[in-house]
C-alpha cells in the first residue's frame, strides 16, 4: 500500500450472541485465556493471534483487524482505493479504530495506538 503503511493482520473479533458461551468454548476446546473488559467484550489471550469476541445481536463473520502507525494516512488510503467506510475513527479501550467493507464485501478494521 503506497500510502497507508506497510499493514499488517494484527487481531481477529469475533462476534457472539451467546458471550459467556463462547468464551467457555474457547478456553475448553483451545485452551485460551481472556481478560474481561465490561459485560460485552473479551480479549483473547494465549490464541498466537490478538483477538477478541464482542457480544452481538446477530451471528457475523470474525472481523480482521490490521494496525497501523499513522491511521488517518491509512482511512485516507483506504478511502481512496474504493472501501466504504462503516465506522469512522473512534476511541476504544487500549486505541483508535475505524471500520470498513473492502469493494469484495469483507467487513475489516485498522487501529492504532493512542
């Protein structure tokens, strides 16, 4: 990516209309840990990968989430090569991120440090 940075797969989110479900399965079946971070959302740990599982309404595809140095640089790459963008930049426990459809209809994510 010309102006976006050298992006890179960094966490997989997962979605749950049964969280607690979930989680047990995880941890039974692949022995992965989590810390708690409010009544809606897990971070995964011990998984290779970081990753998450966010309580949901309806079941969804795992969200791939890449980071960046500079996120607005990669919003504007993103943007400019044809995404549409779901969420705008927000703040969230631990960084920023914003959220889009790639033009193949993949939900994805970038984020960055504070």
């Amino acid at each position: 990516m010309s102006d976006g940075g050298n992006l890179k797969i960094d966490y997989v989110e997962f979605s749950s209309t049964q969280l607690e479900s979930t989680e047990s399965f995880f941890a039974k079946a692949f022995g992965w840990g989590f810390v708690e971070y409010g009544p809606d959302y897990r971070d995964i740990r011990e998984a290779g990968l970081g990753g998450g599982i966010a309580r949901s309404d309806a079941p969804a595809a795992p969200l791939i989430v890449l980071k960046a140095d500079d996120l607005e640089k990669a919003l504007d790459t993103v943007r400019a090569t044809g995404a549409e963008i779901t969420k705008e930049i927000f703040d969230f426990p631990g960084g920023r991120r914003f959220e889009f459809r790639e033009p193949g209809g993949t939900m994805m994510a970038i984020w960055s440090d504070p």
